[in-house]
C-alpha cells in the first residue's frame, strides 16, 4: 500500500505534555484540599478529553452533577493557561521525522482530544517550523475521539480515502480512532501507553521511535 498522509496525535505523540498537564490537575486538586498524583498517574488520566481528565483525576464522589463538573474544568482549563509550555517539548526525533515529512512532500496533519484553542496553540508555539494541513482539536462539530470524524474531515480536506492514511497516536483511544475511520492505525511506542494497549486496540505496526514512521513513506 502506497501512504500518502499522516495523521498524528498531539499530546504522548508529537509533544511530551505529560507533566505540565499533570502540574496543572494537581494545583487545582491541591486548593481544593484533594491529594495530588504522582506524574506518572496522569498517563492513564489523559488522552480522552479535559472532562474524562477531572473524572479520573479527582477523587470519587467528589464530582456531584454537570454545575461541578463544569467549575472543575474551567479550573483546570486556567491553570494549564499558566503552564502549559513549563515543561512541554517536542519527544526526540520528531523534528527530524517532520523535516523528512516535509522534504518528502507528504502532508501531515494533527488531531487532538485536546480543547483546539490549546492544540493550536501548543503547535503555533512549539511546533513553529513545520506546516500543518490542519491541526484539529475539540470544537462545535468535532466530537471527541474515538469518534473518527475530525480524522474523516481532515482526509476529506486532503482528498485522499483514509487507508492512504497513516493514524499514527499512542493510546487506545487513538487506534480505535484509526480502525472506526479505515485509517492504517500505527502505535507510538514513545508515547504515554503501552504495546500491549495499542495492538489490543487495533495496531496494525508499532514504532520505537518517531523516526520508524518515515519507513511507511519509504
């Protein structure tokens, strides 16, 4: 199969975002008098939304009804406003997977479960030397994944069926994504989950290293 696109995850995928959105949950837990996690914890909180976030990170029985869910994620929403870029970078060897990407022609595109005010900022702001053909977070109209329909409108976008697709994310979430909109799901083992996960899911190829996509293109 020839591919001729990419379709990348953000957070776990092309940017390690892991422990300011971990600093940022656990400032709000913290002062409303809740425990903190561990940094770690947060690879199994994150990847499915801001609201599944709050769910799993605040403690049972804590989030009684949509009047708090909602002030918890506007909570959280403004202090990860403060930090987001504290400590989040690109993993190693995606620069040099997108110079190839973009040396090579292929169009490469992004689509997060994260809120499109922070996707795009986090790409304008540490994602700078490279062109997106769109770059797709949560909005009116795009339904959190695994619903594929952020990925089909960006395939529709590039005129192209979605098995010339490559889907490339680090979670369950992410392949389920791929193999609901019939894109080649390929699981990013830099990432924040497991091999186990992604191939129980729906993997069709692993990779090692952000470097290890440039094959399919080879």
């Amino acid at each position: 199969m020839s591919y001729k696109a990419v379709i990348f995850d953000l957070d776990g995928t092309l940017l390690d975002t892991l422990k300011d959105l971990a600093l940022s949950v656990n400032a709000v837990l913290v002062k409303k008098g809740y425990k903190s996690h561990p940094v770690s914890a947060y690879r199994y909180f994150v990847g499915d939304g801001i609201e599944k976030l709050v769910r799993r990170s605040f403690p049972p029985g804590s989030i009684d009804g949509e009047s708090d869910l909602n002030a918890a994620v506007a909570a959280v929403k403004e202090e990860y406003s403060r930090r987001w870029s504290d400590y989040t970078e690109p993993y190693p060897g995606v620069p040099e997977l997108l110079d190839f990407l973009e040396k090579e022609g292929i169009p490469k595109a992004i689509f997060s479960n994260k809120l499109h005010e922070f996707a795009r900022l986090n790409v304008e702001k540490l994602l700078p030397d490279w062109t997106f053909t769109e770059v797709c977070g949560i909005r009116d109209g795009i339904p959190y994944k695994p619903d594929p329909r952020g990925a089909l409108q960006i395939a529709g976008a590039l005129n192209l069926n979605p098995r010339e697709i490559i889907y490339v994310g680090d979670t369950a979430t992410d392949m389920k994504t791929a193999v609901a909109g019939g894109f080649y799901p390929v699981g990013a083992l830099w990432g924040f989950r497991t091999a186990d996960e992604l191939l129980e899911n729906g993997a069709e190829s692993l990779a090692e290293t952000p470097l290890e996509v440039a094959k399919f293109f080879k």
